[in-house]
C-alpha cells in the first residue's frame, strides 16, 4: 500500500523498531533499579553520619548520575542491538561529554555548599570571610574551565567543527596568536580572579575605600567585584583594579579599629575639663571597648585650635556609631558648660543697629 502511493519509497521493519524500543525499555529500567540500590547504599552510610554534609553533596549529585546511568547502560544494550546503536551512538557524541560536564558540575556546586554550610558553624568572623572569599572565586573558576571544556567537547562531536580544529592545528603558530590577543582580557580576569583567592587583598564582607567611596564588599567574581556603599549603591569595580591601583580594607585583619572625632575650638580654650569629660564619657559608654581614648591637640591656628578625639570600639559599625555619639555629646556639653569656647563667626546686624541709634 506504502509503495503504490510512494513508488520508491523504503519500507520500514517494524520488527527491528521493535527489539530497539525494547531493548531501549530494558536498558533504562536496568539503569534505573541499578541506580536506585547503588543510592539505597549511599543513603544508609550517610544516615550513619553525625553531619549533613554528607547529605547535602549526595542530594546534588543524585540526578546526574541517574541520568549518567542510564546513558552507560544504553551504551552497553546498544553494543547487542545494531539498530539501536545506530540511533543512539551519534547522540552519544554530545550526551556523554553533557553528562561527565553535569557531574563535575554539580559535584563544585556541592563541595561549595558543604564548605559554606561548615563555614556558618565559625566563630571568627575574619577567617570566615577568608574562606568564604577562596571558596567563591576558585568554584567559580572551576565552573568556569568545566563549561569551558564540556562545550568544547561536545563541538569536537560536529565533523565540520572537527575539521576546523584539524585545519587550526596545521597552523598552530598564528592560532595561538590570534587567541591569545582576542583572550587577553579574558585571562588577565581570571588570573585576576584566582590572585585574590590566593593572595586576599580584600574577602567578602570587607569594608573598603575604594575611589573615595566606602562600602562592604558584596561580590566577588573574575571580572569584577561589587561594593555596597552605606547609602545601598553598589560599586562595580574591575577585579584587576584592586591588583594595579592601592586601595583601602578596614577589616583586614579584624573588624577593631580607632576612630577620630575633630572639635575646632577657639585659641582660648582650656583643654584639661575637655579631655576629662570626654574620658568620662567614652569609658562609660557601651560601645568602647577600652582599648583606646586619647585627647591631643592636633593643630593651632589664630583663629581656632583643632582636638583629636580617638576613640576604639569592636566593630566598624559601632565605632561610627560611637563617634557619632561622642561628637553630639560634646558639642552639647560645650554648649553648656564652656559656651566661650565655641567659635563664633556671626554678624549681628541687629546689636549693631541698636548701639548706632544709641549713639545718635
């Protein structure tokens, strides 16, 4: 009937489709029971574990290596089957390098995820940051090269594709130069991104000060890093940048630091019931951390002299609010106690008026 209708046209064996599909159907479900005892076994090990990490890399894993199974146990039918090897095998070509891409893929994501979840259980904030800045930006890298050669490899499956690289080989000097200047910025990011790894300039959650401006840092990635100023605008800044240029990090070390607060004062001043209420005050307010409080005189000029009021607290954020709170109290405290020090640059337009009517 086929044939009268379309003279020349093949005929199709229903017979083979049919062992193809089974033995398809076969291979799948010997995967899938396969797959499902190997992770019966895995699950009652990691039951036996005091942690959950051990959980949370399985739980990544488990579905691209149900799928890896399924791929190799089509692999090994399609070997007893022809017609089916003759489907299956070109797909083949993309799906394995696809699935062994997947599996290193999701076993970084994993490794990642343990480590951040040990990370959390810390008590140093400074080594936490440290390690949480290493683990960012070497998962990215190796996110990064997996993709980089999983997609490589499945285009090695396109015969013209391969064809191509076999033409670029016999001219490998001009190839290398042709890609080394259009991946220059691409490798000098990720030389960039794996520095700071090693060397840590700056980890995430530091504040820096960086073009004038200070923030923490939010994100760091091979390109670029992301910095949230206090008033929530985010600076992107080149990765390289923080290499080439000098920078400040406030919390290198750990989050203590000395502030200043700066009175400008009249020459007149007597200094000493300055200095010790602001002693008093700093020592009984409950974000000094008794490290540091010194009053100097910084500088004297005719008109005014300037005092440096330091101070230290625990962390970045309750130093600003402890200067904040110094510089209100005693600028009210002056106001009150030694009004005449406070310099004054007004013009009294209406006492002048009144000692000139007087006159006249």
């Amino acid at each position: 009937m086929m044939d009268q209708i379309f003279p020349g046209s093949f005929t199709i064996d229903w017979t083979a489709v049919g062992l193809a599909a089974l033995a398809l159907l076969l291979a799948v479900a010997i995967a899938y029971v396969f797959y499902r005892i190997v992770f019966a076994a895995i699950d009652r090990l990691t039951s036996l574990s005091e942690t959950t990490v051990d959980e949370m890399i399985v739980e990544k894993i488990r579905r691209p290596v149900k799928w890896s199974f399924i791929a190799l146990s089509i692999t090994i039918v399609a070997q007893i089957n022809p017609d089916l090897q003759s489907i299956w095998e070109p797909l083949a070509k993309f799906l394995r390098p696809a699935l062994l891409g997947w599996i290193a893929y999701t076993l970084v994501k994993a490794f990642t995820a343990a480590m951040e979840f040990r990370l959390d259980a810390s008590d140093d904030p400074v080594a936490v940051r440290s390690r949480r800045t290493r683990v960012a930006v070497l998962s990215r890298t190796a996110t990064f090269a997996i993709i980089f050669i999983t997609v490589g490899l499945m285009l090695l499956g396109i015969p013209a594709v391969r064809d191509i690289g076999t033409t670029l080989l016999a001219s490998a000097g001009l190839a290398a130069l042709a890609v080394g200047a259009a991946a220059q910025p691409a490798l000098k990011s990720l030389i960039a991104g794996l520095q700071v790894a090693l060397t840590e300039p700056m980890r995430l959650g530091d504040l820096v000060k960086v073009d004038g401006e200070v923030g923490r840092i939010e994100e760091i990635r091979m390109s670029f890093v992301t910095v949230r100023t206090w008033d929530e605008r985010v600076l992107v800044v080149p990765t390289s940048r923080f290499l080439d240029e000098s920078f400040e990090n406030w919390s290198r070390q750990s989050e203590k630091l000395t502030g200043p607060v700066f009175l400008h004062l009249d020459p007149a001043t007597e200094v000493a019931p300055i200095r010790a209420e602001f002693e008093r005050y700093v020592s009984e307010h409950a974000l000094f951390d008794g490290r540091n409080k010194v009053l100097l005189m910084t500088e004297a000029y005719p008109e005014s002299i300037e005092l440096r009021l330091s101070m230290s607290s625990k962390t970045i954020g309750d130093l600003w609010a402890l200067r904040c709170d110094v510089r209100e109290h005693m600028i009210s405290w002056l106001r009150t106690e030694m009004p005449d020090a406070l310099i004054r640059h007004r013009l009294e337009v209406e006492a002048a008026n009144e000692r000139v009517m007087e006159g006249k």
